[in-house]
C-alpha cells in the first residue's frame, strides 16, 4: 500500500483468492482487509482513485482476475 498508494496500513485478515489464466499466463490475487492507518493517496502505479460505494461498483468494468473478488466483497456486504 506504501509503494502503490503513499499509504500506512495494516494487513488485516484474509478475504479472498482469484486465479484467471489469461492468453499469456495465469495471474493469482490475494485479497487482505486493509486498515488505513495514515498519510495521504498519491497515484504512484495508478491513473486514478476513487471511493465508491458497493452499489455504484457494478458501474465499473473490472478484469476478469478481480471479478470474483469483487462478486465475494457485494455478497459478503449485502443485507440478508
């Protein structure tokens, strides 16, 4: 979060795994809970950042190696 944000956080439990195997090779993300613990966003590996809300995530198109972690985060949230 450092190099690709500016960012102190601290790594919370684990959230999920994703593997896609693209033309090219297989890509496999590991997805934490991460708590912010200071400092200010620069785009250092980015072009942008932005908060949304988890109703406003389906506007977005995603890759498909984040598409299950992204699934996983709108289903864990919503009310039963």
């Amino acid at each position: 979060m450092k190099e690709a944000f500016g960012i102190d956080a601290v790594v919370g439990e684990f959230f999920g795994e994703s593997t896609y195997h693209y033309d090219n090779g297989a890509v496999q993300l590991l997805a934490y809970h991460i708590f912010w613990e200071g400092g200010s966003f620069l785009l250092n590996a980015h072009a942008a950042i932005r908060w949304v809300s988890l109703n406003q995530i389906q506007e977005f198109q995603f890759a498909p190696a984040d598409k299950p972690l992204v699934d996983k985060l709108r289903q864990s949230t919503m009310p039963t």
